[in-house]
C-alpha cells in the first residue's frame, strides 16, 4: 500500500513552543519598541520551527534584516548585527551561555536560490518581525556543507511531510542552475568559509540524491540541461536574418535601377 | 511634458519592419525607402530580435484594426 503524503501547506503556524522558538521569542520580546528589527531565521531552527520539530540544533540562526523602501518607515532604527549580538548577550543566550544559544551572522552566510524571498513567511513579535524562509530553501542551502547532520534534516523534512519528492526537488534546483554550472577554471573554494573546504555543491548534490532517493543524479542532463533549454526557448523564440534580408532587397533593388 | 510613448529604437525597427513588410508584398520601395532601409540594415541599435517583434506587432494590430471593421 502506498504511504499517504501528509498535506504541506504554507505558510504555516510557527512553533513558537519549541526550543528554538521560545528563545527567538526571548530575543525578538528582548529588542525595544524604539528599535523594532527584523530578523530572518534559517538552519536548523527553521525546520524545528515548521515542519521537522525532531531536527534538533544547539544553535538559533538569525540575521538582521535588509531593510529597505517601505520597511524602513515600519523599521525607521534597526538593531545592527553588532547591537543584536549584543542584545543576546544581555538575554544569556550568547555562545557558551547557553545550551542552546543564538548566533548572529551576517547575510551573506545564508545562500539560497531565487524562490526564497517570495515564499518566505513573516510573523510579527512585538514591533520587530521574524521571517522564515520556505523548507525547500533551508535545506538547498545545507547542501554547500552537506553533512552528516545535514543529510538526517532532509531526510526529517521528507518523513514528516512526504516532501520534496524527486520531481520538486529537480525543479528546485533547476530553478537555481547556475549554482551546479561547472566552472571552467579549477574551482577554488575561496569564497567559502575555512570549515567548509569540501563545500562542492555538485558533489553534495550527487551524494544526496543516492542517499534520498536511490540512484546517480545527473547534473548536466537534468538540472542545467533543461534550464538552459527551457531560457533558450524563453530568449529566443524569434526569427533571424531579418536585417540580411533588408539589406539583400535595398541591394537587389539598387542592381536593378542601375542595368 | 509629454510621456514618451516609444523609444528610438524601438521606433527604428517598427521602421524596418514596415519596410520589410512593404517589400514582402510584392511593393516597389521608393529611393528614399531603400536609402533607409540601407541604414537600418547596418544599424547596430536595430536588431533581429526587435524587428521581429515590431512585426508580430505590426501584424497584430492590422488585425485588431481589420476585425474592428
């Protein structure tokens, strides 16, 4: 018999009574009025948050938001990374103050494709506002680790809500290709951080598909291949050699006025 | 000031897709047509991808014009 897929919807309730979401909401009642921030959760916490409440993390991973056009009047002052870092501090949540603490990183750390933002929820806590990026989103951005740890989030997210299945998940990452284009130059990882020398995402990728669902993925056929073919049909769905043409009937015209 | 309505190039090549329409009816291009056409066929700005454009819209809104009718 085939296993029912539990129905996903989102967005969906965040669960502040978890962990993780007790001490984000420590930290977002923590922020003053006067400096209502908005955050962007991601990792682990995320999951917890959502759909896999058993992906369990020692740490909170939060931003502080890019505010711009009509947030900046909802967030006139928002906390820097370095006056939020300071809040947790003040809370006890630092790293090493608690067992479960908050990092503060910066926007840069967190990279997903380009669905993210316009599926991400956002729920308010006081004046400040904490916004969630979609699952799909927090787990692409575990593949640029790809650990151990990071394989049992997937594999959490697809027992609990029967998804991303084969199919979504493709297209997920056809709709972000150009992360799988294999550089022409051997690939450095500079733009990685130390920890993650091996942070090949094709590789990853590759990994994980035998892991999750059983066979060799292949990167050029099916993820960069169809992209390219479907930008293909999008950029040049038109006719060439119409200015040849022009050019032959001004010739053509010019020979014949002047036999 | 009035709103602009169009773009040069864009102007240009709706220029060049008449032309090529003109020309693919069978009808003679005066002088002056072809002294232009000349130009639009080396002009950089002018690009197949435009021209073509210019005359799926051209051909369109003949169309509108003729079922209006």
């Amino acid at each position: 018999m085939q296993k029912e897929i539990p129905l996903f919807s989102w967005p969906m309730p965040l669960q502040w009574k978890s962990p993780s979401g007790k001490i984000l909401y420590d930290l977002l009642s923590a922020i003053p009025a006067t400096r209502a921030t908005p955050l962007v959760l991601f990792g682990s916490a995320a999951l917890q948050m959502t759909v896999a409440p058993s992906v369990l993390s020692a740490d909170v991973d939060v931003f502080p938001d890019v505010v711009v056009g009509v947030d900046s009047r909802e967030f006139p002052h928002p906390l820097s990374r370095t006056e939020l870092s300071d809040v947790v501090k003040d809370i006890g949540y630092a790293k090493g103050s608690a067992s479960i603490y908050i990092q503060v990183c910066s926007e840069s750390t967190f990279e997903p494709g380009p669905r993210c933002w316009r599926r991400a929820m956002s729920e308010n806590i006081g004046k400040s506002r904490c916004t969630v990026p979609h699952p799909y989103d927090i787990l692409f951005t575990k593949l640029q680790r790809y650990e151990a740890k990071d394989l049992e989030a997937f594999q959490a997210v697809l027992a609990t809500i029967g998804q991303p299945d084969e199919k979504t998940l493709l297209d997920e990452m056809q709709s972000c290709y150009r992360f799988f284009i294999k550089p022409s130059s051997p690939r450095t990882e500079e733009h990685l951080p130390r920890p993650f020398p091996l942070g090949d995402l094709r590789n990853n990728v590759r990994k994980l598909w035998v892991k999750l669902y059983g066979r060799q993925l292949n990167i050029e056929k099916e993820i960069i291949q169809p992209a390219l073919e479907q930008r293909q049909s999008d950029h040049a769905d038109f006719k060439t050699g119409h200015k040849a043409l022009l050019a032959s009937i001004v010739a053509k015209a010019r020979s014949k006025r002047t036999l | 000031m009035p709103l602009k309505t169009s773009s040069p190039i864009w102007r240009k090549s709706r220029l060049a897709a008449r032309l090529l329409i003109k020309a693919g009816q069978g009808k003679t291009l005066s002088e002056a047509q072809l002294s232009v056409a000349s130009i639009l066929a080396q002009d950089t700005e002018v690009t197949d991808r435009l021209i073509d454009q210019a005359k799926h819209s051209l051909k369109g809104s003949y169309a509108k014009r003729n079922s209006s009718l």
